[in-house]
C-alpha cells in the first residue's frame, strides 16, 4: 500500500471512531508515525482529505453491495447479509460524523448524497422488486417508498438525539429497525424463509 492510500486508510479510521472534526492532519501524521509536511504533499488541505477518504469510502461501498448481491440467492438473503455487513462496520462509529461531513464538508456531504441515491436507495429498490418477483415479499409495497424508508432508518439510527448512545445499545437500535422493516415486507412465502435465516443468523436476533 502507497504512502497516499495508508493516509486515506488510517484517516477513514479515525474519523470513524472519533468524528471528523475532533481529528486534526497532526493527529492523522502521529497515527501514521509521518510528519504532517508529508501529508501536504498528497493533499492540500484537511477538506481535500476528508473528500478523498470519502471517495475511496463510497467506492468501497458499492462494491461491497455489488459483491452481496451477486453472490446471494434471493432478495430476502441479499437485505440479510447487507444488514450484517453495515452493522459490522458501523459498530464503532461515531455518531458525530455523519453531523461533521454535513455542517463542515460540504463537497465530501454531496458525494454522500449522490451516492446515496444513486447507489444505497437504488439498490435496495432493486432488490425489494426482486422480492416481489420471488414471491417472498408482498406485492403492494412501493419498493421506491421502502427503499427511500430503509437508507432513512440508517441514517435516523446514528442521530444520538433520538438514540442515545448513553440510553440505547447501537447495535439493538440497528437490529430492531432492521427486523421491523423487514418483518413488513415479506409475505407468507417469504416469513417461512426468514426464519430458517434467522436460525442460522444468532446475530439477526436482539438479545
């Protein structure tokens, strides 16, 4: 790995675990065991930075969801091992950085946005009207309506105002809004096969 992509990588960490603001290009350099003149040298400034981490963020991101999809046999699985592969990733993060990248980084917001749409809620839209065709999900939903409804029970998961890291378990918080979403897409098909995912997913259930 390249000086620039160990910045990118060690960068993405620390922002994850303590939010982008609290972290300085001094603190990024002590963590790399480089001198911050280094760090200039592949990026103008802490917003180029924080743009760059976002752009190898996002691209990571899609393929991950592109990996999921190709290598799961139904849609009810494809929305099972994409949960999973979020919560594992999201457990340590700082519920500040989606607030940080939105008031402080404006250009690395929009990316997120534009991601947002084109990749999160679109494929999940896809994967719903897949369901729909399984028979494993009900056909009066509005995969659109879901699809938008699910990227914003993520989001509305790491606001700390309305879950408090000090009152609720993150992790519960993700299991229950994942498990009440998915419980009122699937049909009667579709609930036969949750469960045998669920028996085999410990991890699908809150304890």
């Amino acid at each position: 790995m390249d000086i620039r992509a160990k910045i990118i990588q060690v960068s993405h960490d620390l922002y994850t675990r303590f939010g982008i603001r609290s972290i300085t290009m001094d603190d990024v350099a002590k963590n790399l065991s480089i001198s911050k003149k280094t760090i200039y040298q592949y990026f103008k400034d802490k917003n180029d930075l924080v743009v760059s981490v976002s752009k190898v963020h996002l691209d990571q991101e899609r393929q991950e969801i592109y990996d999921i999809k190709t290598n799961t046999s139904n849609a009810i699985e494809t929305l099972i091992e994409e949960s999973l592969c979020m919560r594992r990733k999201m457990s340590d993060l700082n519920p500040s950085l989606i607030y940080d990248l939105q008031k402080y980084h404006h250009e690395a917001w929009n990316l997120y946005l534009e991601s947002k749409e084109e990749v999160y809620v679109r494929s999940l839209e896809e994967t719903l009207i897949s369901g729909i065709e399984e028979g494993y999900f009900r056909k009066d939903i509005n995969p659109r309506i879901l699809a938008i409804l699910r990227v914003e029970q993520i989001e509305m998961a790491l606001n700390n105002q309305l879950y408090n890291r000090q009152m609720f378990d993150f992790k519960d918080v993700l299991i229950q809004l994942f498990d009440h979403f998915l419980n009122g897409l699937v049909s009667e098909k579709g609930r036969k096969l949750l469960k045998k995912y669920q028996q085999a997913h410990v991890e699908l259930t809150a304890k």
